[in-house]
C-alpha cells in the first residue's frame, strides 16, 4: 500500500488506472468503512481511501476537536485489506489552492440534517469536489448511513466531474446500532440504549400503514424522547427519492437525529 501525502505524490500514483475506485472518510475506520472498500476491490482495479477530518463541515469547534482519531490502527486496517492507496493530506493541501467555494443548496433541500447543522453540508460538497479534482475516481463507495449525503452530493457535486456513485447499505452491530465513528464516543451504557432505539424504529416501521402516519411519527417521538431521555432533533418519514415529507410508505425512509450525552447520531429506517 502506498500512502500519499500530497498532490504530487497523488498525480504520479494514479496516472494511467483506468478504473479507480474511491472511498472518502474521516477515519477511524469500522465495519461499515470495511464493507465500502472491499466493494471497491472487487469492482475496480485499484481502490483508493482517504482520511481527511474536513474541518469545514463541522458547525461546532467542539466537535471537531472531539472527532475520534486513529491513523495508526487505520492504516494497519487498511495494508491487511489490500488498499492499493491511502491518501493523507492536511489542510493545507485541499485548501489552500483554491478560494472558498460557494455552494449554493435549495431552500427545498435544506431539511434534516441540512436545517439543523447549517453549512455542514456546503463543507461536505466543497470538499468532495476538492477530493475529486485530485483523485479523478471512476467510482465513489458511499455509506447509506448518512444518507442524506448521499443524495445531495449526487445532486450537488459538480457534474463535470465524471465519476459514477456507488450507494453501500449500513452496516450495523449486533444490537443494530449503525457502526460510527462516533459510537467510539459512547459508553456501553448508551450504545446499548442506542440499540434499543434501532430497534423499537425497525419494529415500528415494518408496521406502518398509509394511515396517520403523521399522528403515530409524533408519537413515536414523544415516546422515544420520554423513554430513553433523548433529545430527538427530528423522527420524519420522506420520500428517498426526493427527501420530500411523506405520507406514503412506498419508497419512503424514517430519518432520525438525536442526542445521546451530546453525541448527535443520525439513522434511517
Ligand atoms: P465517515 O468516515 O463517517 O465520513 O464515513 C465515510 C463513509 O463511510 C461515508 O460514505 C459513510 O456513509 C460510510 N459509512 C459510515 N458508517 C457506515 C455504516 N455503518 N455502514 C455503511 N457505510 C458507512
């Protein structure tokens, strides 16, 4: 596995590879990361993978300075798999060649997460298509863990671009909880409770009808919020085609954001 610090490096590494598959992330690296990356190896010729906090798509310093890091057991995790690339680069490198960039998302689009983290997603974009004017990947393994984001770089990433998304289903534990880097920021007492949320959400969806739906969502907030002693930031059904309110159940998910002892999860159902 070759590790690359900077764009020189990058630039001789992946000249010529005609089919290079990429797997952004912030590292700490879990099951979830594992399952992108060996679907790269199998479809692409060499995979690459970043580890890059992206300080700008943090809305809170706290938070940032909080984010786990692991660059050590990263890497070793990363050689054992079969990682042809690993990328590394500071701040320096993604940002200082170019000005600010001013990504623009629709009104309509700012929901979920895009309401209540404001400019966490404009981060996301910008430095997508930072890593992707560097990297020139034929294809991006993304996690429907955060879906969201998903669909917004697939809306928002420059277009020009030519790479193709490859959306990888969540991976859970054994309790399923979504694997997240941020689960490191959790006492067992609290994944656990975690657990119990996913769950009583798989329950509950798997019962839905098309009939109040809007009356059972609320309640089903209440509920969790009382029960577990969260705050819940949202609990809404939408549309995974256009991440619009819905009151149908056909191709709709359940999107929640809550706090456990101040650490913000996000999951979808
Ligand atoms: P992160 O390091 O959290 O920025 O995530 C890097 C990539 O891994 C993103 O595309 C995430 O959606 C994906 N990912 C994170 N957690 C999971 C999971 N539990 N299952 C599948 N993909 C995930």
């Amino acid at each position: 596995m070759k590790t690359l610090l900077n764009n020189n490096d990058l630039n001789e590494a992946l000249n010529d590879i005609s089919n290079l598959g990429f797997i952004p992330t912030m590292g700490s690296l879990h099951r979830g990361h594992i399952s992108l990356i060996k679907k790269s190896l199998k479809e692409c010729e060499k995979t690459i993978v970043s580890i890059f906090i992206n300080p700008t798509q943090f809305n809170n310093k706290k938070d940032y300075k909080n984010y786990p890091k692991n660059n050590k057991k990263d890497l070793l995790i990363l050689r054992r798999l079969g990682v042809d690339f690993v990328y590394l680069p500071n701040k320096r490198q993604i940002y200082n060649s170019k000005k600010k960039s001013k990504i623009n998302i629709n009104k309509k689009d700012k929901v979920l997460c895009a309401k209540y983290r404001m400019g966490h997603f404009e981060g996301v974009i910008d430095v997508m298509n930072r890593l992707i004017r560097l990297i020139k990947p034929n294809k991006i393994f993304m996690g429907e863990k955060d879906f969201q984001q998903l669909y917004l770089i697939r809306k928002y990433v420059n277009q020009k671009l030519k790479f193709r998304i490859i959306s990888c289903k969540t991976i859970r534990d054994k309790n399923k909880v979504a694997l997240s880097s941020r689960n490191l920021l959790l006492k067992k007492k609290e994944l656990i409770k975690a657990g119990k949320i996913a769950n009583s959400l798989i329950s509950f969806k798997k019962k839905l009808k098309n009939k109040n739906l809007k009356y059972l969502l609320n309640k089903k907030k209440d509920k969790l919020a009382n029960i577990y002693n969260i705050d819940i930031e949202y609990l809404e059904l939408r549309n995974i085609t256009n991440l619009k309110k819905t009151n149908n159940i056909k191709n709709s998910k359940i999107f929640i954001a809550y706090y456990l002892n101040n650490v913000r999860l996000i999951d979808n159902f």
